[in-house]
C-alpha cells in the first residue's frame, strides 16, 4: 500500500506504557472460544505476564497484503459487512453500555465514546510510539459486562520500506498488527489480526486465521488523539475502541 508519507528511517523504541484509566481495571486476558486456535494456550495468561514476556514486532516486509492501497480487495466479504455496520454497532454498544449502569463512564470518557467525533485532516497517526486503551462496549449475547476499561497499553505505528501504514498493540493478552488504508476524508479503515497470550510471539497476517482477522475505522478526534474503532468483533462485544495518543 502506498501512502504520500516520507519514509520513516527507522522504528524509535517502544515506551513502557503507564497508569490505569480507572480503579480496579480488569485484567485484559484471550476471549474464549469454541475451539482454541492452533498455537493458543487454552489458559492464556493477562496483561502482566505478556508485558513481562517483552512482544516486540515483526520486520514488515515491503508491499504487505498484495501491496494495494485498496481495503476492498483484501477484506473479506464477513468483515466488509460489519464495516457497513459501524453505526448499529455504536447505539447497540452504546446502549447496552448505559443498560448495564455505566453511563457516568460513558460521560467521561467523552469524544472517545461519540460516533460523530471523527475530525477531517490528519487522518494518519504519524509513526511512533502511542500509550493506548482499550474499551469494550455491548455484549456479545448473553455474555459480557457491557462495557470494560483496561488500563494502559504500548502501541507502535511503522511506516515500513514498501510504503505500508501499520498499527500494532504491542503488549497486553490480546495484541493487534495490521494495516491502515485510506477511505475518504474523515476515515482510514484497519486490517488486522490477533495474537492471544504470552506464548505466541508474532502475530498473524489478515486472511489465515478468520476467527483473529479485524476490521475497523481509523479516525482522528482530537491533537495527536486516534482511535480505532471495531464494529461486532468476533468475541466478546459489540464494539471495540482502541485509543491512541501521544
């Protein structure tokens, strides 16, 4: 994918990330499946163990996904649907969120947690190192809380060689690598793939594992403030928000 950005010369070092965004914060830990996936502990371990464990992200390789700029051609056809339902996806979670009690929360959390927030310019989060969080709002069935904040995590975003946009959370029990594409003046849309506990060191491409593949929109609500926004994930919620800021 080529983006009109200066190549980044090098990846600066990942920072330590710092600080619950409330009291008691659960640990975040892999969604439970059916099945375990190949390669997955069936008792994945939380947030402090994969800290420990130092992730670090894979070399990209130039031109990664077919080396187009198109999201539709690499998306599957499932999760070229959810994107059609980003805003269900926002009142059901929404919703749900303020069902289950936790509309102070909400509140307070502001722009982060408003459909409508995403500003026009900027779009991309420019390389670097971000502290990040992330929230899960809605229920996925009858499971689930409702909304749960996890406190802070590391995450990098690479330019490589091949000219790809790629954000990766880089610590915590669910980690995340894919890339970012352009989609209009307001968004960019995400690509990506999960990787579950302390035991696997990469993560998977977008495509070989449909039970870890992603899609979401990429947008900018304030100064050097992002989010990434997933619409019915794959477990445990309706919506999933990844903040990022510098």
């Amino acid at each position: 994918m080529r983006h009109p950005l200066i190549l980044a010369a090098a990846v600066l070092p990942l920072l330590a990330a710092c600080g619950d965004n409330r009291p008691n914060a659960p640990a975040e830990t892999s969604p439970a499946v059916t099945e375990p996936a190949p390669g997955v502990p069936e008792n994945a371990s939380a947030e402090a163990a994969a800290t420990e464990a130092g992730q670090t992200a894979p070399t990209p390789a130039p031109g990664e996904q077919g080396g187009t700029d198109d999201w539709r051609a690499v998306a599957t056809d499932g999760d070229a649907a959810r994107l059609t339902r980003l805003d269900d996806a926002w009142r059901e979670a929404l919703s749900e969120a303020r069902a289950a009690g936790f509309g102070d929360e909400l509140r307070t959390l502001g722009a982060l947690v408003d459909p409508n927030a995403g500003q026009a310019g900027r779009l991309q989060p420019p390389p670097g190192e971000y502290r990040c969080r992330t929230f899960k709002l809605g229920k996925m069935g009858e499971t689930g809380l409702g909304y749960v904040a996890y406190p802070a995590f590391r995450c990098l975003v690479e330019l490589t060689p091949g000219g790809d946009l790629i954000l990766s959370k880089m610590t915590g029990s669910q980690r995340t690598r894919g890339l970012i594409y352009p989609d209009g003046d307001r968004r960019l849309v995400y690509l990506g793939a999960q990787a579950w506990g302390s035991g696997e060191t990469g993560f998977p491409l977008y495509g070989e594992q449909p039970q870890r593949d992603q899609i979401g929109v990429v947008e900018r609500i304030g100064d050097n403030r992002w989010r990434l926004v997933l619409p019915f994930p794959k477990q445990e919620s309706k919506l999933d928000i990844l903040e990022l800021a510098r």
